[in-house]
C-alpha cells in the first residue's frame, strides 16, 4: 500500500476553513483508492508571525523537504504587510523547491454558470501555465535616497534562459496531450522592450521542436480582452510570472468563480516537493462565516494526487466534482446557491467515496 507524506498548511482566513474539506475528500479518495496520505500539519501563518516575528522558521523549507507535497490553503492577513506575509511563506517555497511551472485549469464546470451570454462548458476550458520563479517578481531592486526629493523605487523583470526554456517546453508538452494541441503565449513586446521581445523569442525557438503545436501570441491587454469575449479560442496559454498571474484570475472568473480556482506550483523533475492551492487568498471579507467555496481547494487535491501518480482518485475527485453540480448538489454563495464550506466538503467527499 502506498503512503505519501503530505505538509498541510491551511496558513490565514478562509484557508483555515477550505483547507480541512480538501482533506476531507483527499481521505474519501484515499479511501477508495487504496492508499495512504500521512498528513503533517504546520500553522505558519500571520497569526503565528505576529507572535513570533516569523511567517516560518528558518528550517521551514528543510522540514517541508522531507515531505512528498506540500497542500496548502492561503496566506495573508490585514495587519500583516502582504509582501511580508507572502515573501515569508508562500514564494520562499515556489523558489526554494523551483515550482517553476504554476498549471492553473480554467475550466466551465457542467452545472455552473459564467457571466458570460451564451457560453457552455465546452467553450471554456483551457489551462494557464504561469511562469513561476523569476520575470516580474524579482528581488532585484529597492529604493533610493528615502525621504528626499530625488526618492526612487525600482524592481528589475529577470527572464533567463533556461527559465524561459522550461516553463515553455512543459506548455508545448501539454499542449502535445490535448485534442486541438494550441499554445497561446502572453506577451507585450510593443511595451516592454527587452524582457518581452526575448520571451517572444524564446516561445518561437522552443516551438521548433513542437511542429504539432499551432501557436499563437497576444500583447496582454488584448488577451485579457479575448478572454472574455473569445474564451473558446483557447487551449493552452503560457505566460510570465506576472501575467500568468493575471490571467489566472481572469480565467477562473469567466468559469464561474475564483472560489472554484485550483493551481499547482510544479517542479516537474521531483527533485523537490511541489505545492497545491487554490488560486484565491484568504479572503478577509468572508472569513469566518463559513461561506467560501472549497472547490479551489478539493480540486487542488486533485492536481496533487495526479502529480503523486495517483490517477484515478484526481479523476474521481474532477468528475465528482463535475456530478455534484450538475445534480443541482449544495453550492456556496459565489456560485449563487446558500450552502457552507462543509456542506460542499462533505457532499464531495460523499460523492468521491461512491464513484
Ligand atoms: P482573495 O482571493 O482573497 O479575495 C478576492 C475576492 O474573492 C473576495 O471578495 C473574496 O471573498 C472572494 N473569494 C476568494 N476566494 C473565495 C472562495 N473560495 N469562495 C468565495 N469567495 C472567494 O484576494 P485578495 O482580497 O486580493 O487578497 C486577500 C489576501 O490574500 C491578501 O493578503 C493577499 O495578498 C492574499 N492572497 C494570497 C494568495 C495565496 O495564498 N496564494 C492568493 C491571492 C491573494
Ligand atoms: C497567487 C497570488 C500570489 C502571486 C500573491 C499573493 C503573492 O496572487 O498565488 O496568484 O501573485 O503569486
Ligand atoms: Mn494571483
């Protein structure tokens, strides 16, 4: 019988609450596919940091090492400054175990419904893959003669080579595994003119070696644009840090609700951990009321037992998912039903157990 050893981090606000319904029917998979998950819970959070000064210790990464994923909730908390918070939990982990890959599925579950006129689940369903280590966020910068007149602040967009390489060979590899095998790559390199026009070479390089692979390319502002509007034309879309980061909200939301919004932080190699949690935050302003919808965080689960090898259980989870709401099950208010957060757990979790 397998046995993966999983770090649980629920972190800040509704991670505490979506966190455990991910484990929930994480357990009914297991259940029924006949392994083991040995769970090892850390509460490194704001709240921890206001009494430690610390949003993790400084062997953080080495304990979360010893583990095979790392499945976690939120981070951020009003109080906290969020680039503390986030640059003390979250992103010290996607760049110390090189998670350089971000895969976030945009998809229009049967059974939900888009703000958009006219559109159905076959419209809608591709993935973002977000470079994940370096580009816009960097740690390259500062600022400059504080408090005077000639102040400056500036943060310098890294692309390397192989940063660029890797994050697209795994796009035109998945690409390669989907019915229409199209990559869309983000770009604006009429604005931004060295790091961009760079991507957009890198893209066109890499693609060589895909022949399969139909490709095409927008400036970012135009993209945001067709994703609402051309939302079919999409299969697979590769952009930087920052972008993909865009793009992953943006997509979720034309599928229904960022509340449904799942994401994996990969090292394709294994040669660390990799990480899963929703797209969303903590949300502060419904924290607490046990409202949030936990399906980001469930089908977060489902990314991470696919990355662990365990197939089936991701797809049991994905079409239990896809079955609870088109039979009309309990959906939370985001999704314009009344349910809570455990009434959607645990209706899930029931149906992964008999699927
Ligand atoms: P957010 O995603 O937390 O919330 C944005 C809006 O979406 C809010 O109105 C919220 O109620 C709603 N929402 C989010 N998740 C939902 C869910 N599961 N169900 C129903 N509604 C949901 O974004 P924000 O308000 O910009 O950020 C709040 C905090 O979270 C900040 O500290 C931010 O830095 C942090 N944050 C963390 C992560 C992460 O840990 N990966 C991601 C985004 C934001
Ligand atoms: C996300 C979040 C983070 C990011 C923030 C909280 C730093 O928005 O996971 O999408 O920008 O990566
Ligand atoms: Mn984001």
């Amino acid at each position: 019988r397998k046995k993966y050893r999983i770090a649980v981090i629920p972190g800040d606000g509704i991670g505490q609450e979506t966190t455990p319904e991910g484990l929930r029917v994480l357990d009914a998979a297991a259940r029924r596919f006949g392994f083991d998950l040995e769970l090892v819970h850390y509460d490194w959070s704001c709240e921890v940091y206001s009494r430690t000064g610390k949003m993790m210790p400084d062997d953080g990464l080495e304990q979360l090492r010893q583990s095979d994923s790392v499945f976690l909730g939120a981070v951020g908390w009003p109080g906290v400054p969020d680039h503390v918070s986030l640059w003390g939990l979250l992103i010290p982990i996607r760049r110390g175990f090189d998670q350089y890959v971000n895969l976030r599925p945009c998809k229009l579950l049967p059974g939900a419904t888009t703000p958009l006129a006219n559109r159905g689940p076959k419209d809608i369903d591709f993935y973002v893959v977000r470079e994940n280590t370096e580009g816009e966020y960097s740690s390259v910068g500062g600022r400059m003669f504080p408090g005077t007149d000639r102040e400056f602040v500036s943060q310098q967009s890294i692309l390397t080579r192989i940063g660029c390489d890797r994050v697209m060979k795994y796009a035109y590899e998945l690409a390669m595994t989907r019915p229409r095998r199209k990559l869309t790559s983000a770009t604006k390199s009429n604005g931004i003119t060295f790091t961009m026009p760079y991507w957009d070479e890198r893209f066109a390089e890499m693609g060589k070696n895909y022949p399969g692979v139909t490709t095409d390319q927008f400036h970012i502002d135009i993209l945001c644009a067709h994703f609402v509007q051309h939302p079919d034309w999409f299969d697979v879309v590769v952009g930087s840090n920052l972008f993909g980061d865009i793009l992953s909200d943006l997509g979720p939301a034309v599928a229904g609700s960022i509340g449904i919004a799942a994401s994996a932080n990969i090292n394709p190699e294994k040669a660390f951990p990799s990480m899963f949690e929703p797209v969303h935050g903590s949300a502060p302003d419904i924290a607490g009321k046990w409202i949030a919808n936990p399906i980001g965080q469930i089908w977060s689960g489902a990314m991470m037992l696919e990355h662990l090898g365990e197939k089936a259980a991701a797809d049991a989870i994905v079409s239990g998912i896809e079955r609870m709401l088109s039979e009309g099950g309990p959906r939370t208010r985001d999704m314009g039903g009344q349910a809570g957060t455990v009434d959607v757990g645990k209706a899930l979790a029931e149906a992964v157990g008999r699927a």
